[in-house]
C-alpha cells in the first residue's frame, strides 16, 4: 500500500527526499518558490549576473510520481500540514526541511526567480560603483563574499569586521592559518574583536558612501553587507510538535532523524539540533538516513539508519574560483584540502553540476 509523504521546504534536504522517496511513495513537496535556489552559488552570481541564471533549478521535473505544491506552510500535526492558502494535506509520514533564513544576497528574498535575478543585478551595479566594501561577519559567508569580490575587482577595498577573536574557530589550525595567509593575499582588511558601535545609516547592498564607528574606529566604505544572523523557519510548528522545539527554535531529533517523540515524523537540515555545522551537504546525508527509513517503514520493516555528526568539522571555503580552503574528517584528524582541490571540487563551479542531475535540467 502507498504512503503519502508530506515534505515541508524544497531545498537542499527536502529536494533530495523527495527524489529519494518518489519511486516508492506519494510525495508531496510544498515549497513556495517557483525554484530551487543553490544558495552556495549567490554570492558569484552577484559579481558575475551573466552567470546567475546557473543557480536557479525548477522544480518540474524534479518527481516523476509525486506532486510540488506551491505554498507555504503555516501548521504542521502529526497528520498534516496546513497551508498559507487555506488548504490542507494529509500526509502518512512527515518531513520537517524548511531550513533557515540568512540576509541577502547570501539567501534571496523573494519566491520569483525572475525576481531575484532582478534584484541581483541592481545590486551588482551598485556593488560595481563602488570602491570600498564592508562585510559585517568574518563566518564563512562573508569569507566566501570577500573572494568573490575580489576575484572580480581586485583593486577594491574590502573590510570584514567580527566580534570574534578567531578565525572560523573550531576548525585546524593549519587550515585557519592557510585561510589567513590567502585573506592577507587577496588584500582584504581583516578586523576581528572588532565590532559595530552602530548599524551603517545605508540599507545593506545599496551604494552609498557612510562612515560606522566601531570599538576599533571608525570605518568608511561605499557598500555594505550582512554576512551574519541565521533566523530558523520553525514558526509553523504547533501542537504537539511545538514542543520537540529547543529554547532557540530548532527541532530535537534521534539518531534516526525523527522528531522526538513522533516516529512518523522527520526533520533535516538546518533546522535541527544536530551539534555540527548548518551546511548543504550535511542536509544532503540527513536526507538519506530519512529515505531509508521511510522506506524501511513503508515495507513494515524496522527503520535502522541513524546518522551520527562526525566529531571533526568538514568545510569547502572557496575565495573565488581558484582559491580556498578546506578540510575532511578522517580516523587520523582532520584532513587539509590543498587550495587546487577546493577550487577544482568546488570553487570553479559551486557544484552547480550536481544539481543539474537531480532536477533533470540541461
């Protein structure tokens, strides 16, 4: 007998669910946007606009069998989801992969693709104008923007300001060094312990020139942009799922990736209290572990797939096509990338490639 597997979001994890899932059950993807959005692409495809049409997948002919509903989700119980238009689906199993929000341009802010593409392109001509850049959050999002940049307009100044007194804590020593050593290359203003004293009297991604002070003086630039604040999209969660919620808004999970306390109920990506970096690739993995186990389910056999967070962070930080860092857990520690795999696996096409097959696109 068929299930009907309800996913909520249609990014990285959920878009792989689906898939995964569409052979063998009903899926239901509900997703708002008319797109997939490779999010690792938009910080190139706001320094290159020709090249930004490359993150944007529809989703049609991402399932065969299964169907993408278009809208969001304002509730979720254990039997369904209720939509922002007022209907209702009814769903056998549950999967939880709305993600999270992150400011623009590392995230876009519209469900249109058109639109964003718009939106990307004026912001790319105010960015173009302009010859001194602040990044607020020295994260690998704002890393990954300052070698964009300056990949771009290698003569413009870019200063990137963070409270933290490390770089990309938590990760090698070596590899901290190396992303240091390429920073300083590049030419980008590194400033961390150093904070805002204020928010720049400019909205971010608009050209226009501002003095800020911060406790390490002040900062004059012509540009500006957020490269901090994860915001959860777990607002939907009521009910009794509303309490597997964590104080700050993430979704507790077993090491099956079930909501706890609900075995037909899955949550992936961002969203969970999983104690390992929110990255695609690990929505990717969680997405597996979730397949199996509803499959497994479905069968009316024992769901036996855990996922288990390596205790060694992994991380592909590319600065532009040809630089960046990166490394791998291994049962020796950490593994270092040299700078010519992480542009060569990552850096030149964002993975763009990957997804070319999974949504069935040319």
């Amino acid at each position: 007998m068929s299930r009907t597997v309800a996913v909520i979001g249609g990014g990285y994890g959920g878009s792989a669910v689906a898939k995964a899932l569409d052979a063998e059950t009903d899926v239901v993807l509900i997703e708002p946007k008319d797109a997939f959005v490779h999010a690792a692409g938009s910080l190139r495809a706001l320094v290159r606009p020709e090249w930004a049409g490359n993150i944007f997948f529809p989703y049609d002919r991402l399932l065969r069998r299964g169907r993408i509903v278009r809208d969001r989700a304002v509730s979720v119980d254990p039997e369904g989801v209720t939509l922002a238009s007022g209907g209702h689906v009814a769903a056998d199993y549950l999967v939880l992969a709305s993600g999270s929000g992150y400011p623009y341009p590392a995230k876009t802010e519209t469900d249109s693709a058109d639109e964003a593409l718009d939106r990307l392109r004026v912001t790319h001509k105010e960015l173009a104008g302009a010859a001194r850049v602040l990044i607020t959050g020295a994260g690998p999002v704002g890393l990954e923007l300052s070698g964009e940049i300056k990949a771009v307009w290698p003569d413009k100044q870019v200063t990137i300001v963070d409270p933290a007194e490390e770089l990309v804590p938590g990760f090698a020593a070596e590899m901290r060094a190396d992303l240091q050593r390429q920073l300083d290359a590049l030419g980008v203003d590194l400033r961390l312990g150093t904070a805002l004293t204020g928010e720049p009297p400019v909205a971010p991604g608009r050209a226009e020139t501002f003095t800020v002070g911060s406790t390490g003086g002040e900062i004059s630039a012509d540009i500006w942009f957020r490269a901090h604040g994860v915001r959860v999209n777990t607002g939907y969660l009521r009910d009794g799922l509303a309490a597997a919620l964590t104080p700050q808004g993430r979704v507790r999970v077993t090491e099956t990736l079930t909501v706890d306390g609900h075995e037909h109920v899955y949550a992936l990506g961002d969203i969970t209290d999983l104690a390992e970096a929110k990255m695609a690739g690990y929505a990717m993995r969680h997405a597996e572990v979730i397949a199996a186990n509803i499959l497994a389910q479905v069968r009316g056999e024992r769901p036996t797939a855990v996922y288990r967070p390596s205790p060694i962070p992994a991380i592909i930080l590319p600065l532009g096509p040809n630089g960046g860092v990166g490394q791998f857990p291994s049962p020796d520690g950490p593994t270092l990338l040299p700078t010519e795999t992480v542009a060569e696996y990552k850096g030149r096409d964002l993975f763009t490639g990957r997804f070319t097959e999974l949504f069935g696109t040319t």
